[in-house]
C-alpha cells in the first residue's frame, strides 16, 4: 500500500461540481492500494501516517502529529500510484487492486484512521474528482507499507 502524504494548510475534494469534503489543517492523503495487499498492510500505513511529527513545535523542528496540532485527513483514493511507466509513454496500471480488493482495504485504512481518534474526511472510490490543496512547506512524504508489492 502506498500513501502520497501533503501537509496541507486545507484541502477539498469535489465531485460534479458539488464540494464533498474539506479539512482545514492536517495531511491530504493519496492512497493507492497494491493487488498483495492486506489489511495488514492498510493497519500499518494508518498507523504510520497517524504518527507522523511533520508539524513544527515551538522551536521551530518538525516534531509534532496530527493530532498534536488538531488537525485531520483527507484520504483519497488514487489507483495512478501503482501506475508503471518504465516502457512506453502509456502507464500500465496492472499491479493496481482492482476495486473488489482495493475498496475494502482502502474502507480499513479509513477505519484504523479514525479509531486512532483523527478526524477523517474522504473522497469517492473510484470518483472522478478534483482536489484542491494548499501544501503547507511544501511537506509532501511517499510512505509505503511493509507488504508494498512494487
């Protein structure tokens, strides 16, 4: 599993021209989930972006949570992050989960998220979306699950 993690100032998700989440403060998380994934692997990256200190404290260092500051996330759900674009000019998006797999592991993901108390806002699986952020830094970090099959 793969998670694409802005520290973002605020964040949105629309969809049909209709905004369907927003959060102020906290990380934007893109998440694509790989076809060997496991709920293992989704327990393990909500656990690691949870506890991540990408927030400045009083001295200026990079050492405070989310929950450290009263922030929340954004997940949204982004299949192009397993995309492989080693031939070609076209990605072949093969190791992708396809959504019977993708989608219950992505649903966990939210869930260990939220029972780690960090308020969760979410795009649409499989949604065509746009997503607006303001990247706080810019802070963007790739963080992958130990099981990552790429």
């Amino acid at each position: 599993m793969r998670a694409v993690v802005q520290r973002v100032k605020r964040a949105s998700v629309t969809i049909d021209g209709t905004k369907t989440a927003e959060i102020g403060v906290g990380f934007l998380i893109l998440l694509g989930v790989h076809e060997t994934d496991t709920e293992a692997d989704a327990a393990y990256l909500a656990k690691k972006c949870c506890g991540l200190r990408v927030f400045e404290d009083d001295n200026g260092k990079m050492n405070r949570s989310v929950q450290d500051v009263g922030g929340a996330f954004l997940v949204v759900s982004n299949f192009t992050l397993y995309g492989d674009c080693k031939k070609g000019n076209r990605p072949s998006f093969t190791s992708a989960a396809r959504p019977e797999t993708a989608v219950p592991l992505y649903e966990h993901f939210i869930s260990c998220v939220r029972q780690s108390g960090i308020a969760c806002q979410t795009g649409t699986f499989g949604a065509d979306m746009q997503v607006e952020l303001l990247n706080d830094g810019p802070v963007t970090l790739i963080v992958e699950s130990v099981g990552d099959g790429a």
